[in-house]
C-alpha cells in the first residue's frame, strides 16, 4: 500500500478546492483511505492519519471513527505518538462516551512517567476532558505533582487540580495541604495559576474562604497577595513579564480577583487590602488598555469589600475618567458600574452627572440606553429640573427603541420629584407631545389624575392642551387627554378664565369643531372617540348655546360600526330622552381623586348585572368644586353609611349594554380611585356575582315554603317579594320581584332600586319591562339575588321611580319584613 500523503499536502489539496462540493469529495476520498489504513493495523502512519483526521474535525467533517486510534497512540512509548494521541483524546473524546474510561490507566502511567513532557501531556488531558470518575481515580497522582519542585509541572498540576474541583468538590480538602506554599513560587507561571485554584476553593467551599481568612493561622492568603501585588507594582522592568509597560498584568487582574472574594463582608481581610487597592489605582498607566482592565478590576474589587470612603470615592473618579475615554467599550463597563454603585454612593457620583449626561449624545446605542438608565437613577429633589430638561432634550432626538423607556423613566422622576404642579403637569405634556405613542398605558389615567387633584391649574392646563392639539391628531394619548379635560373643563377654556397665561378666546362652536374632528380623523383610535364622545357629551351640561348641535352629534354615532361608539351613543341618547332629569347629576365634574389602595375601603357598584368594585372617596372635594346635585340620589339612597348601592339595569326592551346604563357614562377613564371608574382592588365575589349579562338565573333553584310579602303597596302600585333559596349555595336567597298596578292608567318609564347593607352582596338583574299595565292586567317582574353568608336579618331599602299621569313619581320605602327562612 502506498504511503498516506502528508498533513501539510492534505492542507494545500483542500485549499486548492473552488466549491464546497469539490472539498467535500477531497475529505471523502481521504477518510475512505485512512479507514483503509486503520482497519490494517498499519501502525508506521497512524500518527500521521489521526492528525490528518484532526484538521478535517476542525473543518467540521465527521472524525468519531478515529477514537480508538487516539487510544493506541497514547499507549505507544513515542512522544511524538503521545502528543498527537493526547490531542485527539481532548478533541474527539468527552465524558458522555464509555471510551474515554479505557484512557485512564494509560494517564496514570505517564503521569509517573520520568519525562515531564510526557507528565505535562497526560495533566493537560485529564484537566480538560476528565470525567469524575477520572478525576477520583487520579486526583492522588495530581496532588503529587502539586507538591514537586518542577515549576513546569506544578502549574500544570495547578490547572487539573482546578477541573478536578469542579467535577468532584469532596475532594478539595486533598488539595488544601499542598496550596500552603504555592504563592510562595517565585515563577509567575505558578502564581498565576496558583490563584486561579485558591479562587475556585474560597468560591465553591464557604469552609475553605474562612480557613484563608484566618489571622491567628499561618494560612491567611491576604497578606501574601498583597505582598505579591505590591512587588508586582513597584518591580522595575521584566521583559519576561512585561505587557506594554506594566509587569504582568494577567497575575494582578487574577490576585485582584482573588482579594474581592477575600474580602467581601469582612472587616480585617478589606482594611488589610485598602493601602495596596489605593497603590494600584494611584500607579496604574492609563494610556494603555492594559492599565485599564487592572483599574477596572481595581474599582470592582474596592466596591465589592467593605472599603473606606475615600478609596470608593477614588474609584469612582476612575470610572469618570473612564467615560472620557475614547474606547466605546471602556465607557460601557464605566457606565455599567456607575449604575451598580450610584445607589450606596450617590454623591459621588453626581460629581460626574455632566459628564454622564454627555454620554446619551453618544452615537453607540449600548452606551445611550446605559446612560440613560444612569441619568435617571441620578434625578434627585435638587436637580431635577436641569435633568429632566437634558431627557426631554434625549427624548426629542433619540431612537424610537429608547422613548417608551425614556418617557416612562421621565414620568415615574417626575411624580417623585416634580417641584410644583404646574411644572409636573408642563413635563408631561412635554412627553406626550414628544413621544405619546411610546407611551405606557396606564400615562393617561395617571395625568387625568394629576390634573383633576390640581384645582387651581385646570383653567391653565385645559388652554394648553387645547392649543396642543390644534390640528394635530397624531399623539393619541395626548388627545385623549386633552379630550377628557376639555369635557370636564371646557366652560372653564371658554370662559377665559386662565391667570398663568394670556388667556385665549374660543367659543362653544369651536371646542365641538375639535371634538368632532377627533371624532372623524383617520388616525383616531376607538378609544380616543370614546374619549371625544364622552367629551362632547359632558359639554352638554357646561355649555348653554350649542346642547341642541350635541344631541345632534351623538345621535349619529347611535348607528356607528364601532360598538363601544355605539353603545356610549345609544346611552347618552337615552339619557337626553328619557333621563334628562338626571344627566346634570350624572355629568356633572369629576371630584378629586386619590390613589387605589389594596385595603381601602370599597363599594359594589351594580350596573346591568356587571360588578365594578370602586374605591370610596375618603378625601372629600373641595368647596365649590362641583355644583349641588342630585347624585346622592343615584349613590346613597337614604344618605346612609352602611349600605351598598344597587343601580338597576334598562329594561329589556332596549340595546343590551355591556358596561352598564348610567355609571358606564365616565367608565373610559381608568382612573383608580374613582367611585365611577374602572378597575380598583379586586374583591372576592361568589360566581352569581359575574353572570350579569343573563336574565335567568344560573341557579338550581328548590322551592323551599318560603312564604311571599307585600314590601310596598301605595297610589295604586304594589311590589310583591316571592322567595327560592339555591341548592348549590345555601347563603344565595333569590327574590322575584312583582310590580302590579290597579290604577286606570299605565305607569310608564318604571326603575326600581334597591341597596342592602355592606354585609350582604345583591345583584339586580334586568326587569321584564318598563311599562307595568292599567287595571292589573299584567305586571313587571325583576329578579334580585342577595348573598349573605353571615346569616344575619335580611334589610333593604327601595327607591322607585315612575312617569304617570303625565307626572314624574318617586318614592322611598323601607323593607324589613323578611321572613327568617328567607335568610336564617
């Protein structure tokens, strides 16, 4: 048989290969003959075809049919053959496949070999690819070596005792008798990898870090790395060592390393390292990259243990120089840990706010997303105003991928921080204007807030906002804003009565001209006309000139494609027709609001079957706030404390509502805490309390005797209450209301109310009808669920409402003869 052709000519063969399928036909032909040469036992070229083998696994082809090979070449007495053997075995084998386990005798002969290159190989072996039944098996041989004179074996040695760790770490304590005098080497070959082993020991074993913390002991590391450092420092020039000026600089980023897990949360360790962390920071060249990455490590180290002041401060004024450093990736990492430490050392950290600052005009957008975060954990009380000015700056001109962050860090600084409100209110409008499309949703309801709670600047703020979106439609949550102040303000804005600024002159028609225009524009989302609409439905309770051109207005969108338009449409319409009485009550201006919070207490508001929890007020308006009203009507039937108010659903006749007839008049505002509004804290209700949408009840009802009671009988009309209890829920008592009527005419427009004391949970579902017939040839019936699940006497309170003989009726009553099986 021929011989194989050489490494080098396979090397120059393949290169010579113009497409990938020439190539691939090469390495083909070549595996075909070195599995030629191997099932041949040709052992004179075996060393050349595992290396040629090795080149085509770098190239990526498959090389696994060359395992057993590497094997025979580590057992051959050649070095040569040894060398090539051992690096396949670190190539072509691992730990998932049995055959690395038939390496291990053949490793621990040659590391007793008498060679030390032969040792140097079968070290590097075992401390790349050993596995731990390897690493058990071996682990004596290698602490052996740890403890000879040869500096060429004992780093080695160093470096496998390290794999061994990590795959076996019972087997550290093995080691620990032989680490007492490694830092005592005067080769840097030693040191270094010596400190690479003490790191791996203090951090895998809390034992080992407190056994080399030790004072009294002989085996405290600190003082002899810190010795090792400051000879290090002050060593004049070492060729052998010498890395653009500065005397290995690999050693001192290691010992550096070493001295931060020394000491971290202890006193003793961190004052005996403060004199050299000081030296190394003072004497370190920082032209070059090299004294940059010692610096760098010295800062991390300084800030990680229990330092004094003065040295923090020093290495924070590191990092500031580091940011004028013309290295993107030096200014990254100084920005990176200014951010871990501007919490524990603030005002050093301001001291470099400017040039940080400087840093968001940076072209690289790494660096301006960490500027950025880095600015706003800057923002305090004192500078707020000057480092919101540079955000709002940054906002205007930054990439799109930075304003959402931007505009929520500017809001959540300026809610913190805001001087006064005028300015709070100013910055938000700011934002919005700048990057209203960016940002969170929950910035609409938190400036309508604002604005409701700032009494004294709603004239300015609903001017501005007027003036903001004059034209201009593309800010959604802008003009959702300005349309829920110019419904609750718009008297004021018409009015002129603004002090801040010079006041404006614009007349009804005008403010309606925007509203409309909301209302039609393109680029207006659903609920931006949501909020235009309700606008335009508020004005009609603030203007006196144009309520005729409103009812116009929303008389349209009573047939719009857009059901949330639609349904507010049909609503406000009803409210025109049927419930004008009501509709200055109901729109009349949103009192101040305060935050939502979780243990609050809280009302069950109940429209058309749907449940909304709604914080109670606790704070109540200021004098001359909103105009007196009929709304205690709605809320509080008999002014009482201790009872939960019910609003009754529309009758059945009339377009299913899905947020409620009247209450869902303000419900596109999510504000929390207010008694309109949606989501405040959730509140635990039983599954009958979800099921509003449906007339009929979700219950297997069971007759129970319960007997039936006349709760109201007066003018004619007269309300009867029948009584089931539920058979899957004893606690549910379900009551059908009967509204007759023996008078010669029919009782039109008929609502009946009612509310029960905060104890229970009641549930009205839709009446059958809003008309109850003359002469008691039929009657309305209504179904109402009670929960009470501490079984207490039944109470509740009645208030109906009625149109007949041409005039409205109301009445009030009060219902406490409940029979005890309604309840008990």
């Amino acid at each position: 048989m021929p011989a194989p052709i050489r490494l080098r000519e396979l090397i120059r063969t393949i290169r010579t290969a113009r497409t990938q399928a020439e190539e691939r036909e090469m390495i083909q032909k070549e595996c075909a003959a070195i599995r030629s040469s191997f099932r041949e036992e040709d052992n004179t070229y075996r060393c050349r075809n595992v290396a040629k083998l090795l080149y085509m696994h770098m190239l990526g082809y498959p090389a696994h049919f060359g395992q057993l090979e590497c094997l025979k070449l580590i057992a051959s007495q050649k070095f040569t053959d040894k060398r090539i053997g051992y690096l396949g075995a670190m190539l072509l084998l691992d730990e998932r496949q049995d055959v690395h386990l038939l390496m291990t005798n053949c490793i621990k002969n040659d590391l007793n070999h008498s060679t030390q290159y032969v040792q140097g190989l079968a070290l590097c072996t075992l401390g790349c690819m050993g596995s731990s039944e390897m690493c058990r098996d071996l682990a004596g041989e290698v602490e052996k070596l740890l403890k000879t004179s040869n500096s060429y074996l004992r780093k080695k040695a160093a470096l496998c005792a390290v794999h061994v760790i990590r795959k076996v770490p019972e087997l550290m304590e093995m080691f620990l008798p032989a680490t007492k005098n490694l830092l005592n080497e005067k080769n840097h070959g030693v040191l270094h990898t010596s400190v690479v082993l003490l790191t791996e020991m203090c951090e895998r074993s809390p034992d080992m870090l407190a056994h080399f913390r030790k004072v009294s002991a002989n085996c405290n590391l600190v003082p002899q790395l810190v010795r090792i450092l400051k000879n290090l420092i002050m060593s004049g020039y070492s060729p052998e060592h010498d890395v653009s000026g500065i005397s290995d600089p690999f050693l001192q980023v290691r010992i550096l390393r070493l001295l931060r897990i020394l000491g971290r949360n202890d006193d003793d360790s961190s004052e005996a390292m403060n004199d050299i962390l000081a030296q190394v920071a003072t004497n370190t060249e920082t032209s070059k990259n090299v004294g940059n990455a010692i610096l760098y490590e010295t800062v991390l180290t300084i800030m990680d243990i229990k330092s004094e002041s003065g040295l923090r401060v020093l290495a924070i004024n590191i990092l500031g120089r580091f940011l004028l450093n013309n290295d993107k990736n030096i200014r990254y990492v100084a920005l990176t840990s200014l951010l871990k430490t501007v919490q524990t050392d603030h005002n050093a950290v301001q001291r470099h706010r400017s040039t940080i600052v400087d840093c968001l005009k940076d072209l690289d957008v790494s660096i301006k997303r960490r500027a950025m975060e880095l600015s706003f954990a800057l923002v305090n009380g004192n500078n707020v105003r000057g480092m919101m000015k540079e955000l709002l700056y940054f906002l205007d001109s930054c990439e799109p991928e930075f304003k959402a962050d931007c505009a929520s860090g500017i809001f959540l600084a300026a809610e913190k921080y805001a001087p006064s409100k005028r300015w709070h209110i100013d910055t938000i409008m700011r934002v919005l204007t700048t990057a209203g499309s960016y940002v969170r949703d929950d910035a609409v309801p938190n400036l309508i807030q604002l604005i409701t709670n700032s009494v004294e600047m709603h004239a300015y703020t609903v001017q501005r906002l007027y003036k903001a979106i004059l034209g201009d439609y593309s800010q959604q949550p802008l003009v959702q804003v300005a349309s829920w102040c110019i419904g609750e303000y718009g008297d004021l804005l018409v009015s002129g009565q603004c002090e801040e600024e010079e006041p404006i002159q614009v007349t009804e028609d005008e403010v309606l001209d925007i509203l409309e225009s909301v209302l039609i524009s393109n680029m207006s989302a659903s609920v931006t006309r949501g909020y235009a609409l309700t606008a335009i439905m508020k004005l009609s309770t603030r203007f006196t000139c144009t309520v005729n051109r409103i009812k116009k207005v929303v008389s349209i969108y009573g047939s719009s494609i857009d059901v949330e338009l639609q349904q507010r449409a049909v609503e406000y319409n009803a409210l025109f027709k049927k419930y004008d009485h009501m509709r200055p009550a109901l729109l009349e201006r949103m009192p101040v609001m305060e935050k939502a919070t979780t243990n609050g207490p809280t009302e069950i508001i109940q429209t058309n079957g749907e449940t909304e929890p709604a914080v109670l007020e606790t704070k109540p308006p200021p004098p001359g706030l909103q105009p007196t009203s009929q709304a205690n009507d709605l809320l509080d039937l008999l002014g009482g404390n201790d009872i939960t108010p019910v609003i009754p659903t529309a009758p059945s006749s009339k377009p299913a509502s899905a947020g409620g007839e009247l209450l869902d008049l303000l419900g596109d505002l999510n504000l929390p805490g207010s008694p309109v509004s949606a989501p405040a804290p959730q509140i635990s209700q039983p599954p009958f309390l979800l099921d509003g949408l449906s007339s009929q009840p979700l219950f297997n009802d069971i007759a129970a005797g319960i007997p039936s009671i006349t709760a109201y009988s007066k003018n004619g009309l007269k309300i009867d209450f029948t009584f089931e209890r539920s058979n899957t829920n004893p606690s549910v008592t379900v009551i059908t209301i009967q509204a007759s009527n023996s008078t010669e005419l029919d009782m039109t427009d008929f609502v009946f109310q009612a509310a029960v004391p905060k104890t229970f949970q009641l549930q009205l579902l839709s009446p059958s009808s809003s008309v109850i017939p003359a002469f008691n040839s039929g009657t309305i019936t209504q179904v109402i669920k009670v929960l009470n699940p501490q079984k207490q006497q039944l109470r509740m309170r009645i208030k109906l409402t009625y149109n007949h003989k041409g005039s409205a009726m109301q009445d009030l009553a009060e219902v406490n003869n409940f029979p005890p099986q309604s309840w008990q």
